[in-house]
C-alpha cells in the first residue's frame, strides 16, 4: 500500500487510477531565488509571475513538512496538475529507520543521512530521464534541504504549514501509517521553517488539496517563465 493511497482521506474527491500520477517507490529501483508566502489571502496563481522569473527557475519539486501535513496528497495533486512524476521519499527509508519510527523513536541526523542522499540521487536521475519530478520529503532541517540542494540545482521546496494539534490529529487517524502520532511533536521540535529560503513556497496545509496543487503548479510553472 503506497502512501498516496494511505492519505488519500485529505483529498477532495476518492483517488481512482484514472486520476492518480506515475509514482516511485522503493520496488523500482544556493542560487538566489523567490520566497513566496502563500495562504487563504495570498497571491492568485495568475499573479505568481510577477514575482517569479525564468532567472530562478525550478527544476524539481520537493513537498516538505512534517508528518500529517499532507505531502503525499498534495505532491499527488501537483504533478496531476503540471504532468510531473511523484517520488515517495517515505519507499526509500531502509528497514531500520522504519523499524525505529515504528517503535515510536525520531530518527536523528545520522539514519536520515542516506536516505537523502538516495533520494537526492533518484531525483537527478529523473531530471536525466527527462522527467518533471515532485518528492515528498519532509526535510525538517535546513541541512537536509541543503544535502537535496546539492544533489539538484534549481531545487524547490513547497512547506505544508500547519499546527502541532492539527498535525497530530491528522496522524492519529492514519491506520496503518508507521509513523505514529506521538513523534509529531519530536518533529516540530526538529523543524527548522524553511522561511526567506530560495525558491521556497510556504502555504497553509489547512486549505484544500485541490487548492494547494493548483497554487504549488501555477509557482513552478512560472518560474520557468510560462
């Protein structure tokens, strides 16, 4: 069961294949830039260009926040809405590190090291294929960010912004998930707000996934000066 189809609940309407995006999982195998706060009043899609330009565009997406922001979903809904590839960060964590969430233990700067390492290769990777990837990845600290940034120039990150208790209720009504409800808030304590970063989009998680993807879709789509 991936987790685009675990978190499935957040979204507008039911998943159904027809609709759902090419998404990759674990059985397949600091340039200047605009800072975007976008929430309920923000900047329309239309008006994104004006503050976007094809000197900072982005090649890839990464969907970044804590666990229960809606990363799964949303990066669903933006590569449904600009015809790019969904990477599930979560497929490549080895063994051990879902072996530790599970047991309810955050993982520390050590056990996420290769896994941003795997997944800042499989991003390349797209980008030589030709492809438009999105990963879901929810790279808490600016060190990780900057560990993806390193493996893919012209990296964005979209932040899921939204409250401990909202993102601890969203956790605890995830059956199935191995990352518990009571590491929410080991992971505010570890979250470092990707706030005045280059090419950086921060949008409030509590609007709706259709909303966010259209937003998350019209930035990118700008900054390559469409």
């Amino acid at each position: 069961m991936t987790m685009l189809y675990r978190c499935c609940s957040l979204r507008r309407t039911a998943c159904n294949e027809r609709d759902t995006p090419k998404t990759t999982t674990r059985t397949g195998t600091a340039q200047a830039g605009p800072y975007v706060r976008w929430t309920k009043t923000a900047l329309s899609p239309d008006e994104v260009s004006n503050v976007t330009t094809a000197k900072t565009a982005i090649s890839a997406l990464v969907v970044m926040g804590v666990s229960g922001c809606g990363k799964s979903v949303v990066g669903a809904e933006i590569a449904l809405n600009s015809g790019g590839r969904l990477i599930e960060g979560d497929a490549f964590h080895p063994p051990a590190n879902i072996e530790k969430m599970s047991a309810g233990t955050p993982l520390n700067d050590e056990d996420r090291a290769g896994w941003l390492t795997r997944l800042g290769e499989e991003v390349a990777a797209a980008l030589r294929n030709g492809e438009r990837p999105i990963l879901t990845c929810s790279s808490l600290k600016l060190i990780y960010r900057e560990r993806l940034r390193e493996a893919v120039p012209g990296l964005g990150f979209v932040f899921l912004e939204l409250s401990k208790e909202v993102a601890t209720d969203r956790c605890a009504h995830r059956p199935g998930h191995f990352m518990p409800a009571s590491l929410v808030d080991s992971q505010f304590a570890t979250l470092e707000p990707p706030h005045g970063e280059p090419r950086t989009l921060v949008v409030d998680a509590t609007q709706s996934v259709d909303t966010i993807g259209k937003q998350a879709a019209a930035w990118w789509k700008a900054s390559l000066g469409n």
